[in-house]
C-alpha cells in the first residue's frame, strides 16, 4: 500500500474532519494524559485552520491541516526508506513527494511544525484535497525499488485508522494499543458524535468523569447536549 491507495481510500474533508475530532474524544477518555495519547485533535490550532494529529511515541506522526482552503496531510515514518534522514533520501524530502501542492498549500511547506532545523520538510507521504475536489490529490512519487516493501512512505499503516473508520477496527487497536479490554458501543457512540454521557465514560475509563473532560471536549470542538 503506498499514498496512492490511501488516496483513494480516505474519505470526503467533512467527514474526516469529524471522524478525527471522534478519534481524539475516544483518545481523551481511554488517556487522561495528553503526551500519552496517539489520536489529538485541536479545533483552535489558528482562527481559520483546524489540526488533525496523530504521534506513535516512537518518531511516527501524521498531521492534517484543516481550513477553508480544503485538507493539507503530511505523514512521517521513520522507519522509511523515505524518511529524509534515512540513508537513501541523503538530508533531503523524497523526491515527487511535495510536488504539485497548490498555491493554497504552499505555506505548509514552510511551516516550522512540519520541518526540522534545516528547512527540510520532514515527510514520507503528502496528501491534499481542496474543496472542489473529487478525490485526494498526491505528488508524482517514484517507488521503483521499493516493490518489496508493502508500506513504503508509512501512510498505509498511520492513516489505517482513516480508511478504516469501523467503531471496531478502532476498538481493536485501542485494546491491543492500550493492553485492556474497549467497549466496542461507546466507541461507537463517541465516533458518532454523540454527546457524552456518564455511562459512556465510564465505560471507557472508569476513572473519569464529565467534568473531567471539559476542556479536552473545547479542545476538540466536540458536540455537547
């Protein structure tokens, strides 16, 4: 699977902008501590641009930018042969992987948050759609060499919980993810957008309240009764 799948798979802006903001409420009960959470989601990153996030703890992260210019989508995989600090990519964003981003994009390129010390974009995997599009958009990537890698650039395996956006495939990385036991219909509920309830949190997280979660749930500009 490389960007090109995943392109075709992810769904339209709106609804995976309101799938993450569900991933990250998911993330806020089962992990009270932000550091520790793999999905986040920040309604307020700028006064017209929304950021979907996702860090493994290990180096790998996938961040989307949100605004009235569309979804601009980087992924970084470490582990890649794409990686930019990898032996092959010698310093340097691979080749094809940023090429054709629009105009309206085109400040991501240059955005602090998404490159190191040297300017150099840190990604394995571009992906962008403005709101007249019909489909995700990618640059022209070169994976001659790579055919035995079945994940090349990381976004199969760090967007999976995208394309797959099923309550269980969810419930079944959280358990493995998190070493305990996921209610599958609170998840259920929370990636519905379905405002939180007491038993829904305590399904979850036995440990927290309501209260406990106002601020994430201002965070993440999840729905409330």
């Amino acid at each position: 699977m490389t960007v090109y799948d995943v392109a075709r798979a992810l769904p339209g802006i709106e609804e995976l902008r309101d799938h993450s903001r569900g991933l990250a409420m998911v993330e806020a009960v089962l992990s009270p501590e932000w550091e520790s959470r793999y999905y986040s989601f920040d309604a307020h990153w700028s006064e017209t641009e929304q950021l979907a996030s996702m860090k493994d703890g290990q180096g790998g992260e996938y961040t989307i930018v949100l605004s009235p210019a569309g979804a601009f989508a980087r992924v970084f995989d470490h582990e890649s042969p794409l990686s930019p600090f990898g032996p092959v990519a010698d310093g340097q964003t691979w080749p094809g992987v940023l090429d054709g981003v629009p105009e309206a994009f085109r400040e991501y390129l240059t955005e602090p948050a998404f490159t190191d010390e040297d300017g150099v974009h840190v990604t394995t995997a571009c992906l962008w759609r403005e709101p007249a599009d019909t489909a995700w958009q990618t640059g022209p990537v070169e994976f001659t060499g790579l055919e035995d890698r079945e994940d090349p650039d990381g976004s199969g395996r760090f967007l999976h919980l995208l394309t797959d956006r099923s309550p269980e495939a969810y419930a079944e990385w959280a358990a493995d993810y998190y070493e305990r036991p996921v209610d599958l219909e609170a998840v259920r509920h929370v990636l519905a957008l379905r405002p939180l309830t007491t038993e829904v949190v305590t399904a979850l997280n036995p440990e927290l309240t309501l209260a406990d979660l106002v601020v994430d749930t201002r965070e993440i500009g999840y729905p409330t009764a």
